[in-house]
C-alpha cells in the first residue's frame, strides 16, 4: 500500500488506520526508523520489560543460590581413591 504522510512541525507522522492495520501496528507499539539508500525504513521495534529489584528481593535470590550451591555441595560424591597398582613382575 502506498499513502502519502505529512509531517507536522513537531516531526509528528501520523500513520492512516488502514495502513497501521495492514501492518498490525496498534497504539503504543514502537517502530524503529531507519535511513536507508531507498529512503526511510519503520520496522516493529522488540521492546523487553526491565525488571528492578528491591535489596529485599536482591536478598531472597542470594538465600536461595546459598541453599542450591548448599545442596550441591553434599550431593556431590566424595572422591574415592583408587587402590595402589601392584607391579605385573
């Protein structure tokens, strides 16, 4: 589809409805913009929440690798040696 936007003096660009339907995007989506030899490129842009911890939060995550390293440790089995070689004379 070819459509022809307007950029307001803010660089606003409004994108018609039909178009942003073809396209799936909906309000609040993120579009990269582009310059490319052909001209200008908006692509979906992957947006990932960010999570922030408390120093509680960070806290429980530590107890909690404590107890599994805690857990390996005595799960892991005690090295046995190996009985001395008796010569083949």
């Amino acid at each position: 589809m070819k459509t022809t936007l307007t950029v307001t003096d803010r660089g606003t660009i409004t994108l018609p409805a039909k178009l942003r339907r073809q396209l799936g995007i909906k309000a609040e989506d993120q579009l990269i913009a582009e310059a490319t030899s052909e001209g200008l490129l908006l692509r979906p842009a992957v947006t990932l929440p960010v999570e922030i911890y408390t120093e509680e939060r960070i806290a429980e995550f530590d107890g909690a690798e404590a107890e599994l390293a805690e857990f390996y440790r005595r799960k892991r089995p005690t090295a046995r040696r190996s009985p001395p070689r008796r010569s083949s004379s």
